[in-house]
C-alpha cells in the first residue's frame, strides 16, 4: 500500500497491504477490505499514540477520500459479482 500521502519506512520492506475478503451469511454477501501490514498515513504521524490535532485532521481530509473511494469500489465489484451471478446461475 502506498500512496501520495502515505509515510514510507526506507528501512522495512513492509509497506503494508490490502486483504480483500468476501464473508456469506445466509442470503447476505459482504465484501469486506482491510489493511495489513505497516501502512501509516503520513497525515497520522509516526508517533504512538497519534497526536489528537492529527488524528482530527487525517479524519477529516484523507479518512474521507478512502471511504469513497472504496465505496465506489465496492459498489463496482459487486456489480460484476452480481453480473457474474446471473450469467451462471
């Protein structure tokens, strides 16, 4: 995972990742995305815990832009999901 806002570590190889999953309960299929690994938005800091002025200001600019671009991503994936779906019953 990386990024234009995203703070790199040059000295680890772990950036982090994004895991995908698909979780079926009973007629109910959610796709869900989730962060693994060493990815720290830059806006965050490097400093545990996160600054309060920080936090707020990383969930008020970057948090949101995540959150629809994976709404859209999910949306489109669940299109095709869906597409696949009644094309192979």
């Amino acid at each position: 995972v990386g990024g234009l806002l995203a703070k790199v570590n040059p000295h680890s190889a772990d950036h982090g990742c994004l895991s995908f999953t698909w979780h079926q309960e009973k007629n109910n299929i959610t796709l869900v995305t989730e962060i693994a690994g060493n990815y720290q938005p830059a806006l965050a800091g490097s400093r545990i815990p996160v600054p309060y002025w920080r936090n707020m200001l990383y969930s008020s600019t970057q948090r949101l832009l995540h959150e629809y671009v994976m709404w859209r991503f999910h949306g489109s994936v669940l299109k095709e999901f869906e597409k696949q779906c009644l094309n192979n019953p």
